[in-house]
C-alpha cells in the first residue's frame, strides 16, 4: 500500500525528494505559490497545488494530519519556513521534515521542536571531510554518542594484509562487523575465516575511537 507524503515548497530539495518517492509509487502532494515550479511538477505530482505555504488556512484545507509526512522546503526564506513549520505542526502533521539554510536556522528549527531538521550543506561536508580523509569510506550514519555505522570499501593495501575478517583484529568491545557487501551480494554476519576480496565493502558499527584505528590499516 503507497505512503502519502506532502512536499511544501518546491525548490529542488522538495523537487528531488518528491520525485524519489514518487519513483518509489508513493502517493506525494506538492504544494507551492509559483505557478511555473507547481506546472513543472504537475504531470509527476499525484496532486499538484498552487497556495501560499505561510497561509494557515491555506495549508488547513490540504489535510495534512492525513499525510505520512510532510517536507517543507521554503527556498532560502528563514522567516517563511519557520512560520510554516509552526502552522504544520499546529495542524496535527504526524512527522515534519524541514531543509534548514543555515546554523541559525537549524537552531531556530530546533527550538520550535522539529522532529526532522535537514542541513544539505552541513550534511554533504561532514561526508566530503570523512572521505577525504579516510579515502576508503563509502558512507556513513552517526548514531549519536560517538556510535557510528560506516560503509569501508577495501583496499589494496589492506588486502595485502588481511585475507580473512580475523585479519582485521577488530576490537569486539567496541567495534561489529554487520554485514560485507561484495557486488550484489549481502553477507550478513560473516564469520572469521570469511575471505575478504578486492570488491568488497565493510559495514560496520562501533565507536569512532575504534573505527578510526581500523581506518590506519586502509
């Protein structure tokens, strides 16, 4: 059965999550004040809306609290995202994600309790900083509590020294290995006398202090 979701403010944040759940046959309202951004949407949209996101008996007549979730992405205006936040959760939405444009405005996010706040920008870094210095990550979720799960593509170098998952001497304390991901395959779990091969990717989840030491060996 198809979630239904409500896009307000279609900037191309809003755009490329509508359409990635629209791909996924997910029912998604998108709802705008430019006429060009709501015709541009109509024809992927399930429904399409013209209104102003700040106008709260405009948002009232959408229903929202029917919505799965509701995604505000209100361009660069700080002024006009908060107030349509505050409108959103006013209206009973179940689950608000909001893009956030700036540290202050995550913070003014933050205060006005929103459960989901988006920071691109911030977000992006974090990752280019992480792959720029260990070279061989792929991605990763930070759990919170200096608890991370990261994606390792293996290298070289590490494959010289570690044939086996035994190889990597991975502190079992602080350090799991969930799964190897080798092409279209998910080993989950693997044992210790697990060969690892070129294609690999390392999933693991553990203590940053922990993964970094791993990440010496890559």
């Amino acid at each position: 059965m198809p979630r239904q979701f409500a896009i307000l403010g279609l900037g191309y944040f809003g755009v490329t999550v509508a359409e990635e759940l629209r791909r996924q046959h997910n029912e998604v309202l998108g709802v705008d004040r430019d006429e060009k951004r709501v015709n541009a949407m109509a024809d992927i949209l399930n429904h399409a809306v013209v209104a102003d996101v700040t106008d709260e008996k405009a948002l009232a007549e959408l229903s929202l609290e029917q919505y799965d979730a509701v995604v505000i992405d209100v361009d660069d205006n700080l002024e006009a995202s908060m107030i349509c936040t505050l409108h959103v959760q006013e209206l009973g939405a179940r689950e608000v994600w909001v893009k956030a444009h700036s540290d202050a405005h995550y913070k003014l996010l933050s205060k006005l309790g929103a459960e989901h706040i988006v920071y691109p920008e911030y977000d992006t870094g974090l990752r280019v900083a992480e792959s720029l210095h260990y070279h061989s990550i792929v991605d990763f979720i930070d759990l919170g509590d200096r608890q991370f799960i990261v994606e390792l593509q293996t290298t070289a170098r590490l494959n010289e020294t570690c044939r086996t998952i035994a190889d990597l001497e991975l502190d079992q304390d602080s350090l799991a290995l969930v799964a190897i991901k080798r092409n279209d395959e998910v080993i989950r779990n693997p044992s210790d006398d697990t060969t690892l091969e070129e294609v690999d990717s390392l999933v693991l989840m553990g203590d940053l202090d922990a993964l970094r030491e791993l990440g010496k060996k890559l």
